[in-house]
C-alpha cells in the first residue's frame, strides 16, 4: 500500500470532520479539487457512515460564503438526512418507552449515546440501536421487541449459538430500524473481553428535552469501547475516530481511569494507534505518551507505521485483505494476545458462527479462510514484503525516521499525506 498524498476530497473529508473546520484549508481543497470535488467528497463522507456530520460542518462555514457552489447539493442531503435522523429518534424513544414499559432499563451504547450531548443527532448516523442488557433480562428484553414489531433474520438454531459464541443477537423492524441486544461487549473467545457488568455499574442518566432519560456508559468507558469497536475493525473505521476525538476532548475526561482500563484488557497498543491517528487525521488532542505509542514495543511501532495506518484507514478494503486484517491487529495487541492468536490460528480453531455468516444451515462447514499454517505462511509472507518496502523508503529518504507515522523530537504533528494550513 503506498503512502501517496492525499487527494482534494480526502482532505476535505478529513477538515469537515474535525470539531473546528478550518476555513483556509477548506477553501484550499475546494479551489484544487475543481467541479468534481463534492460529488467526490459525497462518497467518502457515506462510505464512512459520516455523510451528515460532514454536510452539517460545511453547510455552517457555507453561510459565511465558503463554497456557495456547493451550497443547494448541501442542504437537499441534509434535509434528507433530517428527516431520517428524525425516524432514528422516534423509534429509539418509542423502543426504549416500551422496554421501559415492560420493566427494562437497558444501558445504551455507541450511536445512540453519543447522539445525546456528544454530536447533533444529524452528525452521528446510526442505523441500529445498541442496548445493554444482563444474560437474565435477554429473553424478556427479546419478547417486549417482538411486541414492538421487531423480528429476527436468523434461524432459532444460529441465535441459540448466539448464547454461547456471541455477544448480542439483532433484530429488525419492517421500517428498516434495527435493535441489538447485548448481554456482552466482546465476543466470548476473544483475548480482549470488556466487562459488562462495569458497563452497567458505572453508567449515567442523560436527560434531554422531548425525550426520555436513556442510561449510557461513563463517558471514560464509552472511550475503551470505541478503541474496542476500532481494533476489532482492524482500525478501518473514520466514523469510531470522529467519536474518539470528541470523547477525548471532553473536559472532565478522567486518563488514568482509561488508561487503567485499557491496559487490564489489553487494548493499550489499540489506544494509541487510534489516538495518534485521530491526532494527525483530526488534530485531536492526546496525551503525548499514547500519541508516542507508549505501551508498544519499538517493533510493533515500526510494522504499524510501515502499513500506512493513514492511507489504509481511506482505502476500501478490497477481497483478499484477510492478511492485512489480521496482521495490523497483531501488532497492536498485547504480546500475549498475539501468542494466544498465533497457537489459536495454528490448531485451526476459527470462528465457530461462520457457518452462520455465509448463511450456511450447517455448523459442520468448515471455515478454510483464516486458520491453519497455511494462512500463518500467508500472513509471514506479507510482513515480509512490507518490512521490505519499509526497508526501501528508509533507504530513499536516508534517515534514521522510517516511516512518518509516529511523532518525532522535531516534528511531533508531521506526516507526508497530511498538509499544513496554506
């Protein structure tokens, strides 16, 4: 993968989605990306997931005369996306108004916490609802959604493996709205397991006007569950860093208690590989031993920066990517994670509800993609071109800097595809 610079629209989706856009840098991009640049910046913003929260930042810096071109295309989107954020809001009330009614309190999660207080509801799309529940109130909690009109997609025999090998089970309602149901944060054959019943112990009331109160996870805990969120996507994902950069800039934000958290379960590699990409990506505001990778070995820090964490957190994944996947949560796992992988992957145990994934009725298929020597050959192979490439560039550029991913003495903010204010 090359570290090639960003385009007009990449920045552009990179500005828009920072807490304070930056007007020169926005009118820069405009004026380089040419007629073609909206439609451009359209795309990413929805393969993100985060159409509305970048249409929202340039519609305000419209106002003030930034890109009128642009303008009429940015307030019919987002007076579509209005409206669809006004149906997320019904139906999440009237959900948790139901459970509610039938004696449930559930811990909210993800979008539809972060929608309270942390985003503009048209900022931070959300296309299922997230609760928490414990093991005893699932089947209850189940039911009272079956009154509501909500139904499952899969079969009696995949949700009855759901209880054992999974964390949540989902079902959907006809008008489109899902809800999952969580009795746990990570699946249960995970190294890195977040512990639910913290979730709920430690969980607070927000209120807000026109709707009910909703309980949701201490800000702190909600910050470990989207690095969670993040790693598991093998840090793919610009809509979980636009939620780790308005978390981290929250003032009461408590960094020892992450901190704490993050290394008991093992995510303090992730921690700081998402921050210190929220950080060149969004400006976001990190403390300097996560940004500096404090917490991962020197090797791990180079095979990170070596896979381009930037440009593969824009590129879309395409077929075949198993072995980056893999490889990039490795080296941000805790050594023995990794250990506990690698013997895992070797005896040929995968995921036992892959039968389930490719819409199989029979567990006995088996699951060839990635377990065996085979796929571990696979993986050595692909660190060895990259540690090659890498090996190259620190040749051409000779220095000692190797790639520019992690902060330096004298450059702590520098990274080749991330430009300065013109």
């Amino acid at each position: 993968m090359s570290e090639r610079p960003l385009t007009p629209a990449e920045r552009l989706l990179f500005e828009l989605s920072r807490a304070a856009p930056s007007r020169a840098r926005v009118e820069a991009a405009c004026r380089e990306g040419g007629p073609g640049a909206f439609m451009d910046l359209q795309h990413h913003a929805m393969r993100h997931g985060i159409q509305g929260l970048v249409l929202h930042s340039l519609s305000r810096l419209q106002r003030d005369g930034v890109w009128p071109e642009s303008r009429e295309a940015t307030d019919e989107a987002l007076t579509r996306l209005r409206r669809q954020t006004l149906f997320w809001d019904m139906e999440q009330d009237r959900v948790l108004t139901g459970l509610g009614r039938a004696g449930f309190d559930p811990l909210v999660l993800k979008g539809g916490a972060l929608r309270r207080g942390i985003f503009a509801p048209v900022e931070r799309a959300m296309g299922d609802l997230d609760i928490l529940v414990r093991p005893d109130e699932v089947s209850g909690v189940l039911t009272s959604l079956a009154g509501l009109g909500y139904r499952s997609e899969y079969t009696d025999r995949a949700r009855g493996e759901f209880l054992e090998h999974h964390h949540h089970d989902r079902v959907a309602h006809p008008a489109g709205f899902m809800v999952e149901v969580h009795w746990g944060l990570t699946r249960p054959y995970e190294a890195i397991r977040l512990d639910p019943e913290r979730f709920l112990r430690r969980s607070i009331v927000l209120e807000a006007e026109g709707s009910p109160p909703i309980r949701v996870p201490r800000m702190e805990d909600t910050l470990v569950h989207t690095v969670s969120q993040s790693e598991q996507d093998a840090v793919r994902g610009l809509r979980r860093l636009i939620d780790l950069d308005r978390l981290a800039s929250l003032p009461d934000l408590d960094w020892d208690d992450v901190r704490t958290h993050a290394d008991t379960v093992g995510l303090r590699g992730s921690l700081c590989v998402t921050l210190r990409l929220a950080q060149l990506c969004l400006g976001t505001e990190a403390p300097e031993d996560l940004a500096r990778g404090r917490g991962l070995t020197p090797a791990s820090r180079r095979a990170i920066a070596a896979m381009h964490p930037v440009r593969r957190l824009l590129e879309e994944p395409e077929r075949g990517e198993a072995a980056d996947f893999h490889l990039f949560r490795l080296w941000c796992a805790r050594p023995d994670h990794r250990d506990h992988w690698l013997r895992t992957c070797l005896v040929g145990s995968g995921d036992p509800l892959h039968w389930v994934w490719l819409g199989e009725e029979d567990p006995e298929v088996e699951d060839e993609r990635t377990t065996g020597l085979g796929f571990l050959l696979k993986l050595a192979l692909y660190q060895s071109i990259l540690s090659l490439a890498n090996l190259r560039t620190r040749i051409r550029q000779s220095d000692d800097g190797g790639p520019g991913f992690w902060p330096s003495a004298d450059a702590p903010d520098a990274h080749p595809t991330i430009q300065d204010d013109p």
